[in-house]
C-alpha cells in the first residue's frame, strides 16, 4: 500500500500523471471560462459544419466518396429509426436531433484520442495544463446534451400530443395509483437527465484514466487494445445516447390508447 | 496504518468492487434472456433488440454511477 501511494505522489507531483476529474480552464472569453475540453468541442463543431456546408454545395446525381459514404449513414440510420418508430415521416422528423447527437457525440469522443490531445500543453512546469480534451470528459458538455434531449423529448411530446395530454401524464388524478405513477414519472425525467449526464461522462472520464495510466505503466504496444476499446466504447456511448433519446421521444409522443380498456 | 489517502484508495477500489456487482449480473441476465428470446420468435428481433439495448444502458448506468462515486473519493477531498 505504502509503495502505490508513494508512486502515485511521486508520479502526479512531477507532472506525468495529471489526472483531473474538472476539466482545466485555459482562457476566458468575457467572463465566462473556456476549458481545454470545450475548446476541443468548438473544434469538432467546426469540423462538422464544414463537412455539412461541403456536403450541401457538393450534391450530385453521381455521387462522390463523401456523398456516398454520407448518404450510406444516413440510410442506416433512417432504417434504424424506422424500425424503433414504424414511419419513415416519423424518422425523418426526428432526425435532426438523433442522429445530431449521434455524430456530434462519435466525433467527440473519437477526436479524444487522436495523438496531441491530453499531451499537448499550455503553462510552464507544474502548472502545465493540456491543450486539448475528450470534450465529453467536461460534465458541463454532457450536462448541456442531455438536457437539450430531455427538452427536446418534451418540446416534441407537447407538439404532437398537446399540452394538457403531457401534463396529464406526470398528474394523474384518476386515482391515487394514477398520481403515484405521475409523480415516479416526473421523477424518473430528472432521472434520466441525471444518467444520460453520468453515463456519457463516467465512460469516457474512466477511459481517459484508463489510457493515462496504461501508457505511463508500458508506453509501447499494450495501450493498443485500450485504444481500440476507446474506440468502439466511443462508438457504442454515442449510439445509446441517440438511441436513448430516439426512444424517449417515441414513448413520449405516443398518445395513451383507451385506459379503461382492461388495466 | 491507516493514513488518509491510504483510507481514500480502499474506499475507491471497495466502491467500484461492489458497485460493478448487481449491474454485471443484470447485463448478463438482460443479454442471456433476450438472445433465448430471439432464438425463439426471430421474426420480433429488433423489438428484443430495442427493448435489450435500452435495457442494458439502464443497467450500465448504475454502474456508472458507483464509478462516479469513487472518481469523487479519488480525486475531490
């Protein structure tokens, strides 16, 4: 026990190991800080507006490789959608905002890994902080995502369903079963803000950890597989948080069939 | 013996060794039944598969949150 921790002090006091659960601030832009991880995210943001603004200007009847390889996910994801909601004009409606979350969420946690990010730094001697950051590693960037899923979900709900038929569903005064489960149905909404928030966060902060202390043990060839689990953990992060958010607008939008039809 | 940070990495290591328990049985239970499910009735495949997928991040999500408890023993106070 003695020599891990002695190891540990050592390591963080010398600056090898800067494992911090906040991300760092590196400059200010008015009063409000700007963090190596979101400093990252405005880079993601801007390299998929400019494949988005390429796409647009670049349609053709015979595709390109962009084009097609763009035209290849969306139909997945189309497909996928359909097979969750049942609609094609459904799919297409929500698309936006799922399939969004999905990319901008892939190329977050993938751009955390390319080399340069978590090595490249700012400062000088102990207080050096990196540069850059899996921006999803920032609780404040998924805290931002989930919540603009949770409103979304609700925003979609009362345009399809109406207010009062959203608001009936968290109080129900029916019954007194029927109020419990509204109240247990508007606590399990700020639940879920609370895992989409954790979940992303805790997966991709534990394989940031994870990488940190596996290159600092062996720096050469056995990080690899942990780069590969990265990857497809980034993946797999990615496509439950759309899938999540899919689902939720999909039960949140349909209408209550008869409830007094055999409860 | 007991020194502050020596309590700080037991408490780490004894929150994410009990807290990955029930979440990895339920995945392992979530993933057996649904693959028996598809095995009997192929045809409702991606409904299984939607209803598993979900599911399994529920469960994740547990286990996410004992690690979050022990990255804020570890690294915050």
């Amino acid at each position: 026990m003695r020599v891990g921790e002695i190891l540990i002090i050592l390591l963080s006091l010398r600056g090898m190991l800067n494992i911090t659960l906040v991300a760092e601030k590196i400059f200010s832009i008015g009063g409000l800080p700007v963090t190596n991880a979101l400093l990252l995210a405005f880079l993601v943001l801007v390299v998929l507006a400019v494949l988005a603004v390429i796409l647009k200007n670049k349609l053709a009847m015979v595709p390109g490789m962009l084009q097609n390889v763009s035209e290849v996910a969306i139909e997945g994801a189309l497909g996928l959608m359909d097979s969750v909601l049942g609609d094609r004009r459904k799919s297409e409606k929500y698309l936006p905002l799922v399939f969004t979350i999905f990319i901008f969420v892939l190329f977050s946690n993938w751009s955390g890994l390319i080399p340069g990010v978590g090595s490249i730094t700012v400062g000088q001697g102990a207080d050096a902080i990196p540069l850059l950051r899996s921006p999803a590693s920032d609780l404040n960037l998924t805290l931002a995502l989930a919540l603009i899923a949770v409103t979304m979900v609700n925003v979609f709900a009362i345009s399809i369903v109406g207010l009062k038929e959203r608001i009936s569903v968290f109080f129900n005064f029916k019954s007194p079963i029927g109020l419990f489960v509204g109240l247990l149905e508007l606590i399990s909404e700020f639940a879920r803000i609370i895992s989409f928030t954790f979940r992303l966060f805790g997966n991709v902060f534990a394989g940031e950890v994870l990488l940190a202390i596996m290159a600092l043990l062996v720096p050469y060839l056995v990080p690899l597989p942990f780069m590969f689990l990265e990857v497809f953990v980034g993946f797999i992060q990615a496509f439950i948080f759309g899938m999540l958010t899919l689902i939720f607008v999909a039960l949140a939008t349909t209408p209550h069939e008869g409830e007094n039809a055999g409860h | 013996m007991f020194t502050d940070i020596s309590m700080r990495l037991l408490a780490t290591a004894f929150v994410m060794g009990v807290g990955t328990l029930g979440p990895g049985l339920a995945i392992g239970f979530i993933g057996a039944k649904s693959v028996e499910a598809i095995g009997r009735n192929p045809e409702a495949s991606s409904k299984v598969q939607t209803m598993a997928i979900l599911a399994i991040a529920f469960a994740e999500a547990v286990a996410i949150y004992a690690l979050v408890i022990a990255l804020i023993i570890k690294f915050v106070a």
